[in-house]
C-alpha cells in the first residue's frame, strides 16, 4: 500500500514523502521506511511537543495505515490561535481591522 508523509520541520519548510508499506503496517513503520527517525531525531520523541495524525485527525504511532492515507506529522502550537488573533486586534485598534474599518461617507458607523 502507498502511504503520503507530510512535516514541516519549521515554519514555510515542508518536507513530504510517499512510501510502499505491507498491509497491516503502523504509522511508526511508515515513520521507519521514509527513514525520518533517522534524518529527523526529534520524530523519535512522539508525544514531546510532537504528535501525529491521519488526514487530519490525531492517531497513535501504532495505528494501522490503509491505502492512501496521509501520515502528518504535527508540532506543537506555540501560541493559542485565539489569542494570537486577540492580540493583534487589540494592536491595530477597531478601526485598523476588520468589517468596519473602510466606512463609506456620510454613512452610520459600521456601515
């Protein structure tokens, strides 16, 4: 079966990687045939900072894979994506961002 491996080992730096596995192979075997344990040493560290997933959906490293299934590779969040989001609005103000920031003349505020 052919298995598609996705990580991004750090921001706007994808590496990807198809591999043939045996039926009844775990994403820690797809992990050992694309030979990432070795060129990536913190994939040997699942579960510190790192995780894995299936088309999206997180997974344990002894997972059976199935025909086309996308492995991914996951790193940890650094900033809370609401919060991120927060911040940056509370920096560039209401009027900086957003729906209402672009008013037409002589209309109401927020239209």
């Amino acid at each position: 079966m052919r298995v598609t491996l996705l990580y991004a080992s750090a921001p706007r730096m994808v590496h990807q990687a198809e591999v043939d596995l045996p039926d009844g192979a775990s994403a820690r075997d797809a992990l050992r045939a694309a030979g990432w344990l070795m060129q990536f040493p913190e994939t040997a560290l699942l579960g510190d900072g790192l995780s894995l997933a299936v088309w999206g959906r997180r997974c344990e490293p002894d997972q059976v894979l199935r025909e086309g299934d996308r492995l991914e590779l996951l790193r940890a969040l650094r900033v809370d994506p609401k919060v991120a989001r927060r911040e940056r609005f509370a920096g560039q103000g209401a009027r900086g961002a957003g729906l209402f920031s672009k008013r037409r003349p002589n209309s109401k505020a927020g239209y």
